[in-house]
C-alpha cells in the first residue's frame, strides 16, 4: 500500500485532502475516454516510448507509461513521515465518537481484508495479518466467488507497535464482500452503516439483518454508526464486474449520500495490471493502464478520479513501503 501525500494535504474528517490531479493534453489520433471530473482521460502525446506499446483494457494501443504523472504526489520520506502524524494525531470533534469508523465496502475478492493488513503493517513497521486475508499469490484468487471474511470486524489502529497503549481515532471495518448471489445485500449494508449490526455478526443471505436479530441495535449511538464508506474494487476484475454489480454500487452511493456520510474509492491491485508499479509505487500515477483501470472505476462507481485512489496490497512484500 502506497501513501502519497497530495497538495495541499487535509486530514479533518470527511475530507481525503484536495488534490488536484493535472489534466493532460489529450492526443489528437486517439479516440477519447469518457471525460472524468476535469481529469481528461485519454494519454497525452509526450508519453514515454520507453516502454512497449501494448493493447491496453480499452483495447487500444498506448504507451504503457507517460513522461509526467497525470496526478501530482509528494513521495518524499518527508511526506510519508508528515501524512502519518498527522493521521497518527487526528481527532474527531465531537466528544460521543472518539474514533471515526471507517466501513470498507466492495466486491468478494476485491482485496478489502489485504488493505487493512496493509495500513496497519506500515503503521507498525512490520507484516501485520490480524485481518485474515486469502492469499494473492496466483491471479485466479483475485475476484474469488468466495468471501474470506464472514463476519463484521472491526479494527481499532494504533500509532505503532511501540505506542500500543495510544490508540489513534480511527477504526477500520471489515465485512463480507458484495455479491449476486452469496454476497452482501444491499438491505445488510444499510443495517451496517446505520449502526444496527453488532461487532461479530454473521450475514447470510437467507437470513438478513432485522429487529429481532440477535444483538441488533435497535438505537445506535453515534459512535456505532459509520461515518466513513471506501469502495474498494480490484483493478485486474474492473472490466469483469457485472451490470448488476454496477447497478449494486450506484444505489449504494445515492443511498449513504442520503445519509450524510462521506464516500471514496481505493482501487487495489494495481501491481497486476502495471507490473513495473510492483517494483517502484511511485510510479502508478505515471502508468496509462492504472488510469485507464481508474475510469473504469469511475464509471462503475460513477465518481470521477478526484474521489479514487489507487494501491498494491504488501501481502507478499517483505520492505514495507509507505
């Protein structure tokens, strides 16, 4: 997992900061992607020939990466060392949630458990698997029809291994992924926003959450509802996913919009579809097929770039890289 430090950065609640990714001149013989929230979608001329041109997920023929980044980070240790205090040293303003619950949210496969392994291994300097994870090591495990994760967990984030005792305002919720057909359904994910679900619950799709459900909170405080939703959908599967799928995500969005709460996009996985980005991270904004793969994801979840981020997972990373 990568994390950059856009300009300038912001880290009160509800904001991922306000970074401004560069538009690119769009190039006169290509045929134009959807156009995405001010960030022109198709590669701009002076991309780089240093690598092979080859059929990209939109079956054209690009150049793999470009000359500048189409969206401007700060990879310095500098940044890293800033963003993470500033994380570290988040506060919520309201005295009744002392941490801001934050509910990943996405297709079975799509790498939600590995994402939360991840920000806690970078916080704590080591490979951490708390949140049990299946493994990547082949790319037919990416978009397994079968969920890993069965329950509602949830995990409280510390500063680091030495500061166990100093928890930081911020948990990260885990939950079985969506799915046609024994996924998570669109009633459940409501119940779990809303706060009605207890920690430790188990979904079923014949057995959907009510009133009478064991532990259901009948009057959620604020502290147990969620306050922030990630989409998270997996770069490779990104032209896969189903129609209905789509249909799934834009009535979730509309849905947690009608609730107040903020919404964003992680699209993970982007090693399988840059292998050079595998090596060097830093490279992924240089990358046509990352974003190419990002306005796929863009239409999907119908948001523009601004409200995606992108990340390789380090389930078999031994050099944390942050």
């Amino acid at each position: 997992m990568a994390f950059g430090k856009p300009p300038p950065p912001s880290f009160q609640f509800g904001s991922l900061g306000n970074a401004s990714p560069s538009p690119a001149p769009a190039e006169p013989d290509s045929k134009a992607l959807p156009e995405t929230d001010g960030e022109p979608s198709t590669v701009p001329p002076n991309a780089s020939q240093s690598g092979e041109n080859k059929p990209n997920i939109f079956g054209a023929s690009w150049p793999t990466f470009q000359e500048s980044p189409w969206r401007q980070v700060d990879w310095s240790e500098e940044a890293k060392a800033s963003l993470m205090e500033s994380i570290r040293s988040y506060k919520t303003t309201c005295d009744s949630a002392p941490a801001a619950r934050v509910l990943l949210i996405g297709p079975v496969g799509a790498g939600k458990s590995s994402f939360i392994s991840s920000v806690q291994s970078v916080f704590y300097g080591r490979v951490v698997n708390r949140a049990m994870m299946r493994s990547s090591s082949s790319s037919s495990t990416i978009g397994s029809s079968a969920s890993f994760t069965k329950k509602l967990q949830s995990y409280q984030l510390y500063g680091s291994r030495e500061r166990v005792d100093e928890r930081m305002a911020l948990v990260l919720s885990d939950m079985v992924g969506l799915g046609e057909t024994n996924g998570l359904t669109l009633h459940d994910t409501l119940a779990v926003i809303k706060g009605h679900v207890p920690q430790g619950h188990t979904f079923s799709a014949c057995c959907p959450v009510v009133s009478d459900t064991a532990g259901y909170v009948k009057e959620p405080s604020l502290a147990e509802k969620v306050h922030c939703v990630v989409f998270v959908v997996s770069a490779p599967e990104i032209s896969s996913y189903s129609d209905t799928m789509k249909s799934t995500f834009h009535q979730l969005r509309e849905l947690i919009s009608a609730l107040g709460v903020h919404q964003v996009a992680v699209l993970t996985h982007v090693d399988k579809v840059c292998p050079k980005t595998a090596s060097d991270l830093s490279q992924v904004y240089k990358s046509s097929s990352v974003k190419q793969a990002m306005v796929q994801a863009g239409a999907l979840l119908n948001t523009g770039l601004p409200s995606l981020w992108s990340a390789a997972n380090i389930f078999f990373t031994v050099t944390l890289k942050a």
